[in-house]
C-alpha cells in the first residue's frame, strides 16, 4: 500500500529493539504514535516486522463502516478492533485492557484521535490512551510501559507543480483569482480568509475583524455556546474543544437513537432537522479546530505547505484522500519506554497524557533535527 498508493520508496526505522526488549521482558507495550496521515499504522507495521512483532490497533469504527467486507476481513486479521469513541466502549475497552495485561504483543493507540496533518506539531493528545494504560495497570499481573513514537513522511524531489495545481483548483473553487507572484503559504492565507469570512456570514450573519486564528476561534465558541446552550450543558461541565464537541455528539446522538428505537418517544421533525444540523456543526467545528494558525509562520518546509494543501483537499475539494505528489520516504522512531505506575501513588490520567505528548513531540523533534 505505501509502495503503489503512497509512492513511498524508502522507510528508515530508529529505536525498533526498544519493542523487542519490553516483550522478552515480559511487558505490557502501548505504543503512542503521532497521527499526521491516514497511513501511519501501515509504516508502524513495517517497524513491527523488523523484530517480527505483529500488533494490535484500537481504530474507529467508522474506519470499518468506510471499508468493504475483505478490508473488514483483513483488518481483524491484523490486529485492528473498532471503539465507538462517541460513547463508552466498554467492549473495547475490555478489550484493550486485556491485551495490555495478558497478550504477548504491542498495543497501538493513536491519542491524537483524529488525522491533523499538521506531522511537526503534535495536536494535543485525549486522556483515553492513558486512562486504558493506567485501568490496565492497576490489576495487571506484569508491568505496562508506554512507547513513544514519530513517524513522519518528506518528499524526495520537488513538488511545486503539483502544489500550485492544487492552489489553483482550491482559489477557483472559492471564486478568487490566482495571484502567481504570491508565496504558497500567502495565498493559502488567503484561502483561509475566504473560509472563515464565508462561514462567518453563515452563522454569524457579517464578518469579524482581526487575524484569522482569532476569528477561528471566536467562530468556534459562539457555535459551541449555542449547541450547549440548546442542550442545557453545564458550564461547569465543559472542557477543551474536543471533550466538549465528544459531550455534545453523545446527545445528539442518544435523542436520534431514542427516536429511532423507542416508539413513545416521538421528536417532531424540525427537531430531528436542528439534531442533524447539530451534528454537522460539531463536525465542521473539528474541522476549524484541526487547523493550527501558526503552522506556516516564517519560512515553512515543502512538507508543512504541502500537509496543509492536502487538509484542504479534504475538507474544501471534498476529497477521501489528498493527492500523492511525488515520491517519499518515511521515518518512523520509537522512544524511551514510559512505566505506568499502578496502585493508588499511580500518576493522574491528566498528567500521564501530557507526558506521553511530550514524549511523542520530542521524537518528531529527534526526527527533524537529525534530518537537519
């Protein structure tokens, strides 16, 4: 797949004996790697088998809802089980928590959640990797360790053509005209100034001033504060932007379900419309909040402009995939093994989640600076 789909023609491995040491150990192994694209746990699985590791994939379930009935074959035969991260799972959680403690090889979890496409920065990571290591660990008859992981994919010859093609059909969709003599990353700024001025007038009803980072997330807010408002959400009850969209998303989701399952429930019909309106409002706030503002501040690799076309590509143009623009190669490092303390001095969910972030960044730092 990453030969013939992906144009990948290279894959260099750093630490991969790290694996093979913690399961002669006789350890527990959750591996935490970034998730940049929507091909990392291919690359993970060819470090795997340079110790000859095969591994298990908590993925989403609408992975397999997306895929057809071999590639849901072939997935179970590799590994991969499906979690609902929309409630609580507790099949998959099982699950995983058995692995950690009982079965012989890797665990992977991709805390990011989500692909960002923003592979130099890591999107901060949801509690629900730690928290499964940390469950696992209470009881678990052996110790668990995290690994840390980078994996991240460059170019090996120049794709400027192909980036300016997709400018130009992202600049002819949004009604602007090519302005050549601007750098790549201006008129991506330019794009996202047409977006968010668009989407403002359609919630807002006029457009804001300032920055687009700021305007992004007054965006965000006002659309959040009205969907909670609508389902009477506690302030008090509110987090970050992710946990308060997955809060939202559980009900919308359990009122359609009642609808459609419990037959003296009857939601009148404008109602169903504003539940699915809901939904694709969450969705579209996900999609504001993928976007980092400052990921091409200064002078950004071909790599960084390039991921952020191919986030555009996705969201703007529609499309499953984004386009594959020349030959590459990956890296894909592992990091020192973080122990998962268990019992009641075992570290909180909260701060087992920014030490696995950290870890996972400093490998992407490890992988740019030996680059460099």
């Amino acid at each position: 797949m990453l030969r013939r789909k992906q144009r990948i023609v290279e894959v260099d491995f750093h630490g991969v004996d790290i694996l093979r040491r913690e399961i002669d150990a006789g350890h527990g192994v959750l591996i935490t790697p970034n998730h940049a694209v929507h091909y990392d746990s291919a690359a993970l699985y060819l470090a795997a088998d340079q110790v000859d590791l095969p591994l298990y994939f908590m993925v989403a379930w609408q992975v397999f809802s997306m895929s057809s009935t071999f590639e849901c074959w072939f997935m179970q035969r590799i590994g991969c089980f499906s979690v609902n991260r929309e409630a609580t799972d507790r099949q998959a959680m099982k699950q995983a928590i058995h692995i950690l403690q009982n079965e012989p090889y890797p665990l992977v979890i991709f805390p990011e959640g989500d692909v960002y496409h923003t592979t130099d920065e890591v999107t901060p990571f949801r509690e629900g990797a730690a928290a499964l290591a940390s469950s696992a660990a209470k009881r678990s008859k052996r110790e668990i360790v995290a690994v840390p992981c980078g994996i991240k994919f460059w170019y090996l010859e120049d794709v400027r053509s192909s980036i300016l093609e997709t400018l130009e059909l992202l600049e002819e969709r949004l009604f602007q005209r090519t302005h050549p003599e601007l750098r790549e990353q201006d008129r991506i700024h330019r794009l996202a100034e047409a977006i968010i001025a668009l989407k403002e007038l359609d919630y807002l009803g006029y457009t804001n001033q300032g920055r687009v980072r700021q305007r992004t997330g007054q965006l965000v807010e006002t659309i959040l504060q009205h969907i909670e408002q609508r389902h009477a959400t506690p302030i008090s009850r509110r987090g970050d932007i992710p946990n308060r969209v997955k809060a939202l998303r559980q009900s919308v989701i359990a009122k359609l379900e009642a609808n459609l399952e419990l037959p003296d429930v009857d939601i009148p019909p404008d109602e169903q419309r504003r539940l699915v309106r809901d939904m694709e409002d969450l969705f579209f706030v996900m999609q504001l909040y993928s976007y980092r503002g400052d990921y091409l501040d200064g002078q950004p690799s071909l790599e960084r402009v390039a991921e952020t076309l191919d986030k555009l590509e996705e969201d703007i143009l529609e499309r499953d995939l984004p386009t594959v623009r020349g030959r590459r190669r990956a890296e894909v490092r592992f990091g020192t093994p973080i122990p998962i303390a268990s019992g009641e001095s075992r570290t909180s969910v909260a701060d087992l989640t920014m030490q696995l972030q950290q870890a996972v960044q400093a490998q992407m730092d490890a992988i740019n600076a030996c680059r460099h």
